[in-house]
C-alpha cells in the first residue's frame, strides 16, 4: 500500500481551461513510494463515533440524489484514520464506487498551478508587485464594464498579487443569465481555444468585471498564471508541472490524459443544467 492523493489533468494542449482535473484518492502498490500507515481514530486523537458521521453524510448525498458517489479520506498525524467509498460510479452506472477511481476535480488544480508559479517567485522569475502586463502584454488596455453598461480603462493595472488572490477584474461565465460579464464570456467561447495564448488573446478582447484590486471574484486569473508559467519557465504548463511537481511528489495517478490502460478507473461526468440555477 502507498501514495495517495493522486490526481490528473485535462492536457493544456488541447485545452486551456487548466481547471479541467482528475483526482483519485487511493491506496495501491507503487514503486518507490512511501506507503502511508492505517490508525485507529482513538490513536490519533479523533473519535470513531464522529467519523461514522461522515460515512452518513455521504450515504446521505447519494440517498437524496446530490451525486452518484464519493470517496472520503481523512488523514491524520499522516496516518489514514477513514478511508470510504460511497454509492455507485454513475448516474446511469450502478457499479459501486472504488477507492482508487479516478475523478476530475476541476478547481483544485489551481493550488497546483499556483505551486508552480510561487516555484518561479522564489527563483526570483517574478515579483508579486509586477504588473501582469510584463509576462502577458496582451492584457494591455483593458476597460472594466460598469453597472450602467458603460466601458471605463482600468485605473491601475493588475498586479501578479492579485491575479494570484482572484482579485485581479476578471470573471469565470458563470452566470450569463444574470452578469453582463459573464454572457461576454460565453459568447467569446473561450474553452474553443487551443492553448493558453490563444485563450488570453481572446480573454483580452473582453471587459473586467472591477477594477483591478477593488473586489474578489472567482475568476479564470488562474489561467492566465498558467500562461505566465509558461512564459517564465520556457516549458509548456503540463510539462512544467509534470517536472516539477508531480513526479517529485510520486503523484503517480496525475496525468493531463488519462492513459488508455487506467481510462477503467475514470468514472463519469456529470454537468447541472445552468438554467436551472439562475
């Protein structure tokens, strides 16, 4: 038994949306790898009484429909104190759910994608108060859409503090229905672009949604410090993180395809109807 916490990616090359992520949490042979140590809850100071309830939230979910299945992990003083699948592999597949599935977990590769870029800060690649400008040009003279529908240029430009803090202007499209912003986004179809130069080449094209360092917006920032790795490190964004970080760590199940010879273990998608939460 070994690593766990291993993950994969949507490959950049085909895509530049670097939130499109796989995640599996599990326990299997690795070579060379470090296995990590199965505890007793009281061993670790945590109660087993407690933890049953997590194993009856997530009974919970998959009685009232919120997803199909989990896998649930808890770790603790680096010893596994939980470890549970729950439920089945799909809406529409009634296999149960295994530990060692493989999921895509979107969002979370932004921490990975920030690892790299705060890699390059303590290289002394960039500085935290340099404009995003210096790596990005093309995000040069950008305006910020108000309220009233009216277009303002940006007061300062935006710094790599904030594009890294998601409070840079920029919006995610979301929420086309109700933010003016957001319905630019998805007509700008920007997950059509082949690369992460070509998706900031479009993302230029578009309003921010606050000036830069005003408010905190969840946002694809992320994507463009993907791009600014690439540019500081010379290295394409999966390369990069496949060098760097993943092999380093033993992050054995993250890949930004899944290989034909573990696309079993990959369970299935699932997408909410965005008009069914205006």
């Amino acid at each position: 038994m070994s690593r766990v916490f291993l993950s994969a990616f949507g490959s950049t090359r085909a895509t530049p949306r670097i939130v499109l992520t796989i995640l599996t949490v599990f326990l299997a042979s690795t070579a060379g790898a470090k296995p990590f140590e199965r505890s007793a809850p009281e061993q670790q100071g945590m109660s087993s009484i407690q933890l049953q309830r997590l194993s009856q939230l997530a009974s919970k979910y998959v009685g009232e429909g919120r997803v199909p299945g989990m896998v649930n992990l808890v770790m603790r003083n680096g010893d596994i104190v939980h470890f549970e699948a729950v439920g089945n592999r799909g809406v529409d597949d009634n296999t149960p759910m295994r530990l060692d599935d493989l999921f895509r977990i979107y969002s979370m590769t932004k921490p990975i994608t920030s690892v790299a870029a705060m890699q390059l800060y303590e290289q002394g690649k960039f500085q935290l108060s340099d404009p995003v400008t210096k790596f990005v040009p093309e995000l040069q003279g950008l305006n910020v859409l108000n309220k009233d529908g009216t277009l303002s240029p940006v007061e300062r430009e935006m710094t790599m503090h904030q594009l890294l803090m998601h409070t840079a202007g920029f919006s995610y499209g979301f929420h086309p229905y109700r933010d003016p912003v957001d319905k630019l986004y998805v007509a700008a179809d920007l997950v059509t672009a082949t690369n992460l130069g070509s998706f900031v080449s479009k993302l230029a094209e578009l309003p921010l949604r606050s000036q830069p360092g005003e408010i905190y917006h969840y946002s694809v920032a992320v994507d463009v410090t993907g791009l600014v790795v690439e540019r500081l490190s010379g290295l394409p964004l999966d390369e990069y993180i496949d060098t760097n970080i993943l092999r380093p760590l033993q992050m054995n199940d993250t890949f930004f395809e899944v290989p034909p010879k573990k696309r079993d273990r990959f369970v299935q998608n699932h997408f909410i109807n965005p008009k069914l939460h205006l």
